[in-house]
C-alpha cells in the first residue's frame, strides 16, 4: 500500500482565491491527463512562453522561482503527476492570468518581482497559494491533500482483464448515489489521485448489463485498493441448422429479458455478449425467417448459445 499524506484543511480562500479557481476550471480535465501521462522532459516556460534558463535572464529584470510540492501530513515529495500554473494579479480586478506553467516536479520560473498566485494540480486534488517574488528570488512548495483509487473486477476468482472493465466515479449527492460524475471510463489498474471523502463506483464488464456498483472510501494517506465482483458470463451466440452445426453467417440477434427488454443487439455468424447472470430469451433473424430459444446465463460459466433454423 503505497502511502501518500494526511489532507490539510484549509480556512475559506478570499475573493482573489475563488478568481484563481473560476479561472483554471476549463482546464481541469488536462490535470486528469496528467494523473497517467508519465512526466515529461523539462520543458518549464516563463511569462515570454520561452524555456527557463535564470542564467540567462536579464539582470533587474527577472527573478528566479523555484518550486516544489508535497503531500499535506508527513510532507514527503510529490515526484510526478503534477500541473502547474502560475498566475498574476491584475490592478484592475479582473481575473488573474495565466504567465507561466509546468509539468515538471520541481520547475524553476524566471519571473518579474511580484505578487502571483500558485495553482498545483495533482489529478483532481491541487493546492493554491499566494507568494510575492522578491528580486532576490524565491523558493516555496504547496502542500496538497490527495488520496488515491485504484480499480479492479473479478468473476469468482478470477480477475477480469482490465481492457474488459469500465468505470465511473461519482461524489454522492444527498439522496442520490450517482450524484456528480468525477471520473467517466477510467481502466481497471488505473490511479485515480481524489480528495478524501466517500465515492460511489459503477463498473462494467463488457457493454451489456454487467454492472456492479460500491461505495468506497479514499482516506487520507493511502491508495484504496477496490475490487468489484461481478456475475456474469460471455456467451457466443448461434443460428445453426443443427446442433453443433456451422453457424449461419449474417444473422441478426437480439437478447431480451423475460420481460421483453432488449439488452443487446448483434450480427454476424457467431457474435460474442457479455451479460450479467439471469434468464434471457434470444431472438435469431435470418433471411426473413425467425427463430428463438430461451436460455440462462450463470456466472463464470462462458459458452455458446445455439438457436436452431426449423
């Protein structure tokens, strides 16, 4: 269980502060992206949009700031995954702007002295903080609150294949479980950076009704680890003459529920479906004829479906 830090509460942000998030909120699904994307090679840019290089920086006018970040609790360092931005205050009040910017884990900015506003994404936790840059330079770091979610599914004991699996994470909003969706279509394995707090978890195997949901905890300082079991089963669907015979090809299936829900439609020869354990009914259209059967489906147990042409 890798261990990351304890979340930090902070006091109410001032108007200054509520800027910086109304001004950094259409770019938070790039913080998302960066929760996978390993760190990139150093590429920091100054308020000119130029590579950093305080060597070089004219003397009087630039000052250099270096950064680092790291998990609110036992403060060890964040070394990846991390978005900076840097903002400056306006005289005018309108909303701060964006000078700079870096995914790297300890960028080094050249910039006028001043007042600026810090922004640190990591996945969807981040850090905010005002620093003023002195001609002399500065070196500061922003704690962030961050735990972490990784995902996976079995049938039995079996696990599933993390390409087999999709999921969703939701914040529970009161009376409603599926109250705002934070993470759409992440993979099994995958770690999702999350402030602390209680997360509703849909996932599902394959594209039918495979579907299991839990309530999870991400506590602060650790990685939860969560495992979803399902029961469900593929089965290969097919019209033959015979039983065991060569499948028709170009067959039209439908899979209803007793009730007459359709639940997946498919065509070809032998198409595969994975659905969630129960009784179904399978509709099979062929050159203007029909035909169907019922059949159940147990969970862990993969097999064909045969429908014979009468």
């Amino acid at each position: 269980m890798f261990e990351l830090d304890r979340f930090e509460r902070r006091g109410r942000l001032g108007a200054a502060m509520i800027a910086v998030a109304l001004a950094l909120a259409p770019v938070q699904t790039q913080a998302q992206a960066q929760m996978q994307a390993p760190s990139p090679t150093r590429g920091t840019t100054g308020a000119a949009g130029l590579p950093v290089d305080t060597a070089q920086a004219p003397a009087g006018q630039t000052a250099p700031l270096t950064l680092a970040a790291q998990f609110a609790g036992d403060r060890k360092p964040i070394r990846s995954g991390l978005v900076w931005r840097i903002l400056s205050e306006t005289a005018d009040g309108s909303p701060p702007r964006i000078v700079a910017r870096s995914s790297e884990a300890e960028p080094v900015f050249a910039l006028e002295p001043g007042t600026y506003l810090l922004h640190a994404a990591y996945g969807f936790a981040s850090g905010t903080k005002r620093i003023t840059l002195g001609p002399q330079g500065l070196r500061d770091q922003i704690s962030i609150s961050a735990g972490g979610l990784s995902l996976g599914g079995t049938i039995g004991d079996a696990p599933i294949a993390p390409a087999q699996l999709s999921f969703s994470v939701f914040v529970p909003l009161q009376g409603n479980s599926e109250g705002r969706l934070v993470v759409g279509n992440a993979k099994g394995g995958e770690l999702i950076r999350l402030p602390e707090g209680t997360y509703h978890v849909v996932s599902t195997y394959g594209d039918s009704n495979a579907i299991q949901r839990a309530d999870v905890k991400v506590e602060t300082g650790k990685v939860t680890d969560a495992t979803l079991h399902h029961r469900a089963a593929r089965v290969t669907l097919k019209l033959v003459a015979a039983a065991g015979g060569e499948a028709f090809a170009g067959t039209a299936f439908s899979v209803l529920t007793p009730g007459g829900d359709v639940i997946r439609e498919a065509i070809g020869a032998f198409p595969q479906v994975i659905l969630a354990e129960g009784d179904y009914v399978l509709i099979a259209r062929q050159e203007g004829q029909v035909h169907s059967r019922d059949f159940k489906v147990e969970s862990g147990l993969d097999r064909d479906i045969e429908v014979l042409a009468r």
